[in-house]
C-alpha cells in the first residue's frame, strides 16, 4: 500500500503578523480576501450566460476588453443565489490556476474595506458545526465581535473546475 505524503496547506499569512484585505457580504456573512489578489472592483456589468457551464462560474463578462469568467462563491459555500442589489459588486482578482494566472470576477453583495486582519487572530475552521466546508476556508478571524471568513479560492475553484 501506497501512502501518499500531504503538503502542508498553504496560508495567506506566508509568515506575516498581518493580512491586508478586502472584506466584502455574502449572504449576511463577512469574507475578506488578500488585498494582493483584487484587482479591481467594478460596478455591475452586462454578464452573458454560457450555455451548459457550471452554474458556480457559468456567466463571463468583458474586462477592459479581456473574456472573463464570473463566479458566485456563494454555490459553492451551499448558500442560496441572490439577486444583486444597489450595493453589488464584482471584485475582479488575479489567480493562479493550472499554472497560469487567470482573472476572475467575483460577484459580492457590497464591498466594505481594505483593512488589517491580525494572525492572531485568527483559527482554523472547526471540523464540526461548521455549515459550510471547511477545506473552502482558509481560516476564520475575530474582530470587533464578529468572525470573517478568509476562503480558499484555490481550493474552491480547484475542485469546481469542470475541465477533463
């Protein structure tokens, strides 16, 4: 029998106190995404649907000329779709995937700041009681009373990926 070594998960600290990010709603939840990654956030655009794409990142809208795909983390969390509001946003980031940085358009329901998260602050998610899956979270961090959630978009979109 074969037993197969497991790499350490890599964290968005990558040895640093602190985390700049932007914290963004889903849903009524706070998430927060490393500031390096964002690329831009956007009012809402035209998005096109692409037949028979999976619904997680089934529309692409134009990006400064580019074709980019819009995904809606919240499918894969196992929240329920929303329609935008007044307040939505599209943060468009920068992503490693299959070796090659891809853009993406995430959708949000309001876009909050760019602040400082503390690593000490911060846990992993716990393996029960947790409503959503807990290799989609990097780690949870407390502040002013409240948890945000740091996702792991590698891992979220490694494992909606539809390519053979």
């Amino acid at each position: 029998m074969q037993t197969v070594q497991q790499l350490p998960v890599e964290t968005p600290w990558q040895n640093r106190e602190q985390l700049e990010v932007l914290t963004f709603d889903l849903n009524g939840e706070i998430f927060a995404l490393e500031a390096a990654v964002v690329r831009e956030i956007l009012d809402l655009v035209p998005a096109t649907v692409v037949p028979g794409a999976p619904a997680f990142a089934g529309r692409i809208i134009n990006f400064r000329g580019r074709v980019i795909p819009l995904a809606d983390i919240r499918l894969p969390f196992g929240m329920e779709p929303r329609e935008p509001t007044i307040d939505s946003r599209i943060v468009v980031i920068a992503l490693t995937l299959h070796g090659e940085e891809v853009l993406v358009g995430l959708m949000t329901d309001r876009v909050h700041e760019v602040t400082n998260l503390m690593r000490a602050a911060s846990e992993p998610p716990p393996s029960v009681g947790m409503r959503w899956r807990p290799d989609y979270i990097h780690c949870l961090v407390k502040r002013n009373g409240e948890f945000i959630i740091v996702p792991d978009l590698q891992a979220i979109f490694a494992s909606n990926d539809t390519r053979s």
